[in-house]
C-alpha cells in the first residue's frame, strides 16, 4: 500500500477534519495505487497533522468531477472554476476515516526533507 503526503493550506485542513470536506482535488493523478494520505498543513503550521484514507479516486471533467463532489467539496463552485480554469481533467481523491494526530509530526519524521509542491510518495 503506498502512501502520499499533500500540502494543504490550514483553512482546507480544518474542513477535512470537521467533516465538511470530504474531496481533496488535485489536477494530476498519481501513477501508483496510494491508499493513504498524509496532511501537511501548510503555511503557518509546517507539520503533518493527520492522515486519511483514500477510498475512491474520481476522474474526469471539471464539471463532471464538481456534479460528483459539490455537496461534500468544502470550497465554493467559484474556487474550483478557478481551480481548475483552462484545464480539461480534474482529480478528486474520496478521504474517509480521518484522523487528526494528537501531536502533529514534523516532515523529517517521515523521512521528507522539504515540503510537497504537490504530493511525495513514502
């Protein structure tokens, strides 16, 4: 089972948490079967603050992954156009069983040395 770490900003992660984001959207797919993923809350914070599994991967338009996804997105229909203006694909990875860690964990205790542009595999 492989897993993957994704930077996202603190508002984002505190959605997923509270349970109103269930989605998290990304414009690539990642090429290996990942099963896990990893919160690095970025900005401010700078940790991994809990992990997730990923239990569905959803693929296509914009419109079609947004018809999908709306009522558990967590981000408005004008963030995700603008997200994803000018492109033809979208990706959303389905989070079930979240867990917030009670001490979040530095990225160097994963073995990462610098924070994802956009996800790294462990």
């Amino acid at each position: 089972m492989h897993k993957i770490i994704l930077s996202i900003k603190p508002e984002y992660v505190e959605k997923i948490f509270s349970g109103e984001k269930e989605f998290e959207f990304r414009k690539v797919r990642c090429k290996r079967d990942v099963k896990k993923l990893l919160i690095y809350s970025t900005q401010h914070v700078k940790m991994v603050v809990g992990e997730a599994d990923i239990v569905e991967i959803i693929e296509g338009t914009p419109a079609a992954v947004w018809n999908i996804t709306h009522a558990k997105s967590g981000i408005s229909k004008v963030f995700f156009d603008s997200y994803y203006a000018g492109c033809t694909k979208s990706v959303a990875y389905k989070l079930a069983n979240v867990k917030k860690y009670k001490r979040p964990r530095t990225l160097a205790s994963f073995g990462v040395s610098s924070p994802p542009q956009s996800f790294v595999y462990l």
